[in-house]
C-alpha cells in the first residue's frame, strides 16, 4: 500500500481516524498500525513512527 486511501480498501470494519502522512515510496516500511479502541492505545503494527511519537501526538485529544 502506497496512501492512506490503499489502506483504507484493505481495512474491514469502519476507521474512525486516518492520518495521511502522503504517498510513500515503494521501498519504504510499512505505516504503523495502532487500536486506539483501548486506553493506552496498542500497537498493532510496528513501523517506522515509534510508540512515543503517537502517544505525543494523542496527548492532546
């Protein structure tokens, strides 16, 4: 998947947030999946946007 919106196609069930960070190049990692359904959110995939920095940007939701 190269943007959110390939993403999305391939996610079942609705998504309440997509952050779209842009088209990413071919050889780049794959995006990080988290469920934020549970307080603290889980990482469901790891990628390349580590734990802290979306918890830092959770901070003020």
């Amino acid at each position: 998947m190269l943007c959110v919106a390939d993403a999305l196609t391939e996610l079942t069930g609705p998504v309440d947030l997509a952050i779209d960070g842009g088209r990413r190049p071919e050889d780049a990692a794959a995006s990080t999946v988290i469920d934020a359904t549970v307080e603290p959110v889980r990482i469901l995939r790891p990628g390349p946007v580590s734990e802290a920095e979306i918890r830092a940007c959770l901070s003020g939701l």
